[in-house]
C-alpha cells in the first residue's frame, strides 16, 4: 500500500514556497515600514558582574553597563563597580525580591555568619531586616523599572556569579517577564573554583559527571527527590553551594553515604587572586586539615573521585 503521508507534506511545501514567493516584496515592504525609529528602546537586564576580583567581567557585561541609564544592585557590588557606575542613576536591588517565601530557605535553618565576615550582625537579624526592607523594596523596583523601561530606559540589575545558580535576584525575571529581560551571562563561582582546582573535573576515575547543588540546611532537604542520598548514590561529582552552612555537620552528613576515604575539597574566596584558597584531604581528614577555622562564606565543597 502507498502511504498517503507523503502527498500533502509535499503540497504543503510548494503551497509554502508560493507564499514565500508572494511574501517576499510584502516582506521587503513591511521592514522599510517598521525600521526601528532613532529613539531608544527600554530594556531589563540581569547582568552578572562574576565572581572574585573586578576584571572577572565579561566584556559584554562592561558594555550593557556603560549603556545602562538606571542600575539595580547590592551595596557590595555598586561599591565593587562603582567606577562603571558613575553618573548612573543607582538603587538597592534587595536580596530575594518577588520571591514567594515558602520557596525561600526558613530562617531558623541556617547558621549565623561569622561575625568577622558579616560586620557583627548575627544571621537572624540580617534576615529580618531584609524582610521588613522587602515591601519598600520590592515597591521601588516595580515602579523605578517599569516607568524607566515604558520611557526607553534601560535599567540593569547586577549580581554576582551566575544569575541563575542560586541567585538573590532571580525573581526579577518573574516579576517583569513581560518585560522580556536579557540574562547577560557571567563567571560563576562554579567556574572560578574549577580553574582554582586546575583539574579537569569531568574526568574522574569511576565519574563522568558533575552536580551542582547546595549544603543541606532546610529540615525539608531530607525530603526532597534530590536529597544527599539519593545524589551520593550516583558518585558523580557534587559540588555544594554552602550558603553558611556548618562544615563539620556537612562532613558528618557526608560520612554518611561515602566511605571515609572519599576524595574532598574546599575552595575559598575563588576569582580572587589574592586570597584564593583549595584545601584537600578524604572526608576522613578534612576536619583536621580545616583545624576548627570558620570557613568564609565564599567556599565550594567538591566531593568526587576526580580530586585522587
Ligand atoms: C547565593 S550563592 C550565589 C552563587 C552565584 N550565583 C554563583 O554562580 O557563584 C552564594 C554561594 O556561592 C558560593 N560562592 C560565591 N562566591 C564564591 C567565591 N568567590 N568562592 C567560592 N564560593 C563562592 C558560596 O558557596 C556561597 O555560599
């Protein structure tokens, strides 16, 4: 029997070739009639500024901002970049803006940040005063960024590393999808502590893969599909993103689910050529190696037989 499935396909692709045929002098036409106008088009950017030392930047990066008339950051990174600021008109972008809270970490769940790295403020009352600086906020963003944009502004928020991985301004994306906001990608720190390690981390001996995830700090961690168990399971290399997490808790958690001998490292303060630091040991001697020292709050876990 001859199918029948080949006739209308090929019907359909002359039927189609008249058309572009037809169309194409209308096409021709109708891009004179809509040239884009010499006036400016408001945009939205998330741009990512990297990670560690400033010329981290991508050159695409530097550009969206010296076009950027309004910029949106945190006190740090406006501070970092404040000479490619200048002149700007410039506002705090909040941390976890138009995030729904139940998808935000619980407070009680995370440890206080060392007082030394975190000016003295203890971790609870950092993370009130960002709830109560929210709403205001959250406010100033929707009306600074629309009216910008509608006037053929273009505002750019800045964040540190990849704007996607575990990302403080994400929830910008959602709030203005409409908007349709450019990601202008950047250094990770995934990125920046591979080059630290100087290893190729896809070539372990047993592993071909790796798994970014993050310390488990959330009662609710234990319960998720992607929990520390399950991952272990597949000796991929894992990476965690520790967000103050407690090291010598993490290593006891880690024992867990891999022999004691399991290859582990810590990279500190990546991208900054100063104060970079790897350390490497087996879960068995990592503690001692580490010797009680408060570990920054700009550190990677790596877990994988790609360190031997
Ligand atoms: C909120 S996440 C942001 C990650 C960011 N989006 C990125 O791509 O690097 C913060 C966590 O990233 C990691 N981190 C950020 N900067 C770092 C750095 N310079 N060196 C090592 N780890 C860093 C730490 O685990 C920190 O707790």
């Amino acid at each position: 029997m001859i199918s029948s499935f080949g006739r209308p396909r090929r019907a359909a692709i002359h039927l189609l070739g008249c058309l572009l045929l037809i169309g194409a002098p209308l096409a021709a036409d109708t891009a004179v009639e809509s040239r884009p106008s010499t006036a400016k088009s408001g945009h939205l950017y998330l741009v990512s500024v990297g990670v560690g030392d400033p010329d981290n930047i991508t050159v695409r990066a530097q550009k969206t901002l010296a076009e950027a008339d309004i910029v949106f950051g945190m006190e740090g990174t406006r501070e970092r970049f404040a000479d490619l600021l200048q002149g700007k008109e410039t506002y705090e972008a909040g941390h976890g803006l138009f995030r729904p809270m139940h998808r935000q970490s619980k407070p009680e769940s995370r440890e206080g940040t060392p007082a030394a790295l975190n000016q003295g403020d203890s971790g609870d009352v950092r993370r009130q005063r960002r709830e109560q600086e929210r709403p205001r906020l959250e406010a100033q963003a929707r009306q600074v960024i629309r009216e910008a944009v509608a006037a053929g502004k273009t505002v750019a928020v800045l964040d540190n590393g990849d704007p996607t991985i575990y990302a403080p301004h994400t929830g910008y994306l959602t709030e203005f999808a409409d908007l349709n906001p450019t990601v202008i990608p950047g250094l990770s720190s995934f990125n920046a502590a591979n080059a630290a390690l100087g290893r190729a981390i896809t070539q372990g001996e047993h592993s071909r893969s790796v798994i970014l995830t993050r310390t488990p700090g959330d009662p609710l961690d234990a319960a998720r599909l992607d929990n520390l168990e399950t991952l272990a399971k597949s000796r991929s290399t894992l990476v965690f993103f520790t967000m103050r997490s407690k090291f010598s808790e993490f290593v006891d958690q880690l024992k867990a689910h891999y022999p004691g001998e399991t290859p582990i490292a810590i990279v500190a303060h990546a991208g900054y050529r100063q104060d970079e630091q790897v350390i490497t040991a087996t879960l068995d001697t990592i503690l001692e190696r580490v010797g009680g020292e408060k570990l920054p709050f700009e550190h990677l876990i790596y877990v994988g037989d790609f360190l031997k």
